[in-house]
C-alpha cells in the first residue's frame, strides 16, 4: 500500500472563533495548504511536507486523509502546532494514524484568533528510486465543520493546493581515478558529490586519503544546510580569518549559528587539518542548531565499545556519544579492537561516509 497509493489520516482540531453574529455562518473559503520543503528532488531523496490552513471561522474539527502519489513513498508523520495554540485551542483527543481508515472525533473548547496562515502538521516521503517525473500529493475524504457547543454542526467551504514535486532522473556518476568504488567507501564519495557536498580537484582526482581543513569541512556543513550565505560576505567571524577569503561567509555563518565557537584566544584555525573528534562537535552544533538533538540515554555503553575512547578531548565526550549513536561514525576495527581515533585527522573518504550516513539514517530529517 505505501509503495503506490498511501492515506494517512489527518485528525486536526482547531477552533478559530469569532464573534458570533447575523453573518457569522457566512464562511469565507479556507484554504488548505500543502507545501514541500523541496520541490526538485532525487530518487532517494527526503521531502517534507507541511499542512497549513488560511484564517478561518469557527472550525471546531478537521478530519482529512493524505493521498500519496506513485512516485513517492510516506515515511512518517506527526502534528506540528506553534507553540502556545494547542493550549489555547483546549484538544479534547487528536488522533494522527498511518492507516487508510477515517477515524471521527476531534474537537476543541477555546477559542483561538488568528490573521495568519497556522500550520498543523508535516509529513515525510521518500522518492522512488525507479521514478522520475512531476508529482503531486493531495488530500481525500475531507470533513470539516463547526461543531464546538452550543454552535451547530455546518460544514465551512475549503480548497486545497496540493504540494507539487518534481522527481528528477538519477544523477550521472562522477567517476575519479582514485576512488574505488567497491571499496566501503564507494557509494559514499558518489553521493557527497552528487550531492554537491564535496568536490573534487581540478586534476581530476577525488583525493580519498587526503585530510581536509577546518575551513574547508564548514564548507560543506554549510551546504548541507542549504543556508544563504550571501547575506555573510564581507563579515569578519574570527581574528584569522580574511572577510574576503573563500570560506569567510562559511565561517561568519557557522559563528552566527553556533555551529563552531573557534578557539579560546579568538581564531578558528584556518589552514589546520580537522581531526574526527572536531568533526563530530561541528556536526552535534548543527543538529542542535535544528533541533534534532536528542541527549544519549545510556552513554555509558558506547563508552565502553571503543578502547580509546578515554582519549577524546573533554569538549568533544558528548558530541561524540551523539555521533556514534547516530550512526555517524562507527569508528575502527584494529587488531579486532574497535577504536574513535578522535585525534587523527579525518580522510575526505571518511568525511564523505559521515555524510552519507547522515543521509541514509535522516539524522537531520
């Protein structure tokens, strides 16, 4: 059912009031829209919907099931209120399911103005690898109405603009004379590049075994976010960095963000390799940054399946512990023992398998 045509049951309870007089059952149109956070995707590719609603009167209960498109496939969702508007609103229940059935009862008991357009709820699809094309996701089986006492039940009327999303062919491979790409790193320099992530040098190479500089890695943190960075050109961010260099907007960015603090006497330490424990800082600043940090409950257990993991620089204890139980290093195996090596210098082909891993598990999903 998920790889074709997939309803997901929408149960929303809003209620938007206002004054009730002579006119208020005259409703104007809602509008219900859904709206990706990428339009052009790639087979494989993640995309996130939101559910919005324009201002409304008195809606007591929403009640919709998603229509999901071959081409794409549903992941998961959830109900994605601002802060504050659940409490305002008074929930009786509020039900989300990920099954075709329509489940009624949803309804509210306080009233909650608002001039803007509020958003409800977001839902996740993955692209068809053996898809490409324009796709549009919809809405079905929709039941709205005012049905808060001592109102009567009436049925507002609603559109829907339905979120519209193109699947592109599969990128071309880029081949370099360097990577093998049977090795366990192969797939991983494929996707950093088709990406656009990483690049390789203009001589062609990839540069698998090459370290990378501090610098150079915020970079492609950078465009993992997909960031303006425009707006940081010409901002100076630390004492050794140029406001005119190529990475200066990449660096001024991550200080904005809090991605990376520098050093205690003010630089960030251009031209310095980056070893994998800053490596695993910079990344658990970013998925605070996006708030997909979730603290490690038992720490205690990864401690304990690296024999050097007492060696990570006290700094880096927590990200590394967030790193690891992500998914985002696994670290290494040398004479059957399994080590972070958090003071070495990260390889490119290491650094492309942190991001492909973040890719595949939807750390920052």
């Amino acid at each position: 059912m998920k790889n074709r045509m997939v309803s997901v049951l929408l149960c929303i309870a809003l209620f938007i009031a206002m004054p009730l007089s002579a006119n208020a059952l005259n409703y104007q149109s809602t509008a219900i829209k859904l709206t990706p956070d990428n339009e052009s995707v790639y087979p494989g590719d993640t995309i996130t919907f939101s559910v919005s609603l324009s201002p409304v009167a008195e809606l007591g209960s929403i009640q919709m099931q998603l229509s999901i498109p071959n081409g794409l496939t549903y992941v998961s969702g959830s109900f994605s209120f601002a802060s504050g508007i659940q409490d305002k609103l008074g929930f009786d229940y509020l039900y989300w399911t990920e099954s075709s059935l329509l489940i009624n009862g949803v309804a509210s008991a306080k009233d909650y103005q608002s001039g803007s357009d509020t958003t409800v709820a977001s839902f996740k699809c993955k692209a068809n690898s053996n898809y490409n094309g324009t796709v549009q996701v919809g809405l079905k089986n929709l039941e709205f109405a005012s049905c808060v006492p001592p109102y009567n039940i009436i049925t507002p009327r609603f559109t829907v603009q339905s979120g519209t999303v193109t699947v592109n062919k599969p990128k071309q491979k880029i081949y370099f004379p360097d990577v093998n790409y049977s090795a366990w790193y192969g797939d991983s320099v494929d996707y950093a590049v088709n990406a656009g992530l990483m690049k390789g040098y203009s001589n062609g190479y990839f540069g698998t075994s090459d370290g990378i500089q501090r610098q150079d890695f915020v970079i492609i943190l950078a465009r993992l976010s997909g960031d303006d960075l425009s707006v940081y050109a010409g901002k100076r961010s630390f004492k050794d960095v140029d406001p005119n260099a190529y990475f200066a907007p990449a660096l001024a960015w991550a200080k904005d963000k809090g991605v990376s603090n520098g050093y205690n006497d003010g630089s960030f330490g251009v031209g310095r390799k980056v070893t994998r424990e800053q490596i695993m800082t910079f990344l658990c600043n970013y998925a605070k940054l996006k708030n997909k940090y979730q603290a490690v409950q038992n720490p205690n257990a990864i401690k304990t399946m690296f024999s050097d993991f007492g060696n990570i620089s006290a700094y880096a204890v927590e990200s590394a512990i967030w790193a690891i139980y992500n998914g985002v290093i696994s670290g290494k195996i040398i004479g059957g023992k399994k080590y972070v090596s958090p003071t070495a210098n990260a390889q490119r082909c290491e650094v492309a398998t942190m991001f492909y891993n973040i890719h595949n598990n939807g750390v920052f999903d």
